[in-house]
C-alpha cells in the first residue's frame, strides 16, 4: 500500500502545477477512503473554491472513467505575490 504521505506530497506538488497563483496554506482536512496499491497510477482533481483547494485522488482503472476515491480534502490558500513583491529590502541599506 502506498502511503498517505506519499501520495500528500504528489498532490501538493500537482495544486502547485495547476493553481500556480495561488500559494498553499494548512492542510484543513485529508480523508483516505481506499487503499493504493504502488503498480496503480492516480490522478488529483483540483477545484479552487474561494480561500480553499478541493482535492480528489482517485486511481486510474481506464479511459473515461472516474476510478477509485482514493482520498478527498482541501487546503487553505491565498494569492500568491509576484517573486517582485515577496522581495522586501533596500539595496542601498546594505
């Protein structure tokens, strides 16, 4: 079985590639309803819903069809700043 922290990690990684303005907060809830076997793939749904991510994991058993619900849960979130606006600093102070 694939473990919960594996699978954490892969979908943080994929809500960065598919909301990447948005920066992720804590993690609000995770609930595991299946198991995942390592040689079964899956895939994370996202759906930004106000200052929360939703997430699906659910595996893949085919074309077209929804799979398994491996887990579901959201996260906080805000808007990310611009890599310009999170640098703070004066130069001429150093």
């Amino acid at each position: 079985i694939v473990p919960g922290v594996v699978i954490l990690s892969r979908v943080t990684d994929d809500i960065r590639r598919q909301l990447p303005h948005i920066a992720l907060g804590t993690l609000l809830t995770m609930r595991f309803q299946a198991p995942l076997r390592p040689d079964r793939s899956f895939t994370v749904h996202t759906e930004l819903q106000g200052e929360r991510v939703h997430v699906e994991v659910r595996e893949n058993i085919g074309e077209n069809a929804p799979g398994t619900l491996i887990a579901a849960g959201q996260w906080a979130c805000g808007t990310a700043s611009p890599v310009s606006d999170r640098v703070s600093g004066n130069m001429s102070d150093a």
